[in-house]
C-alpha cells in the first residue's frame, strides 16, 4: 500500500476541484444555467469520485504523478466514471466476470 502525505491528499483534492470546475464552467458554456444548488452538487461528486479514483490507484499502486491526471479526469467525466465501475462491479457480481 501507497503510503500518502497529506500535502500529497490535499494536491489530489485540487486537482479534482479543478476538474469540478472546468467541467461545470465548460456546461456553463454549453447553455448550462448557473445555480448554486447544481455546483455544490458537482463539489459533492467530484468528491465522491476524486477519493474513488484515489483509492482504486493506490490499490493498484499507481504512481503518484499519474494519481493526479486521474484525480482530474475522473471529475471530468464526473458520475459517469461512478456509473461505469458499479456496472463492472454487478456485471462482475453477477457474472464472475468484468465485462470487456
């Protein structure tokens, strides 16, 4: 196991919310209208999803530097990536298999 400093933990959460924000200003962007409500709900998933990206590389011994990149994109594709790994995990549940 990846033993992490928390200068280390507080990088990733940047970057994650740097994700956070590029994604939600890029909806902006794209016609989204702004609301309080709907960017603390993105702050919310991002977190949710940066410390899942987290813990998945650090099982897999990631390198750190790597760890960053995918802290960011998986904030990028916010819920989708959650979505994504509980698919494999109830294909792989039902299955015994992870679906290619």
């Amino acid at each position: 196991m990846t033993d992490f400093k928390w200068e280390e933990i507080l990088i990733y959460f940047f970057i994650t919310l740097l994700g956070t924000f590029a994604n939600y200003f890029y909806r902006i962007s794209k016609g989204l209208s702004f609301s309080i409500l709907s960017l603390t709900s993105h702050l919310f998933i991002s977190s949710f999803g940066g410390t899942l990206t987290l813990l998945i590389c650090t099982y897999f011994q990631v390198d750190h530097g790597l760890i960053g990149a995918a802290c960011g994109i998986s904030r990028w594709s916010g819920s989708k990536m959650i979505e994504e790994l509980e698919n494999r995990m109830i294909e792989k549940i039902k299955n015994g298999q992870p679906k290619q």
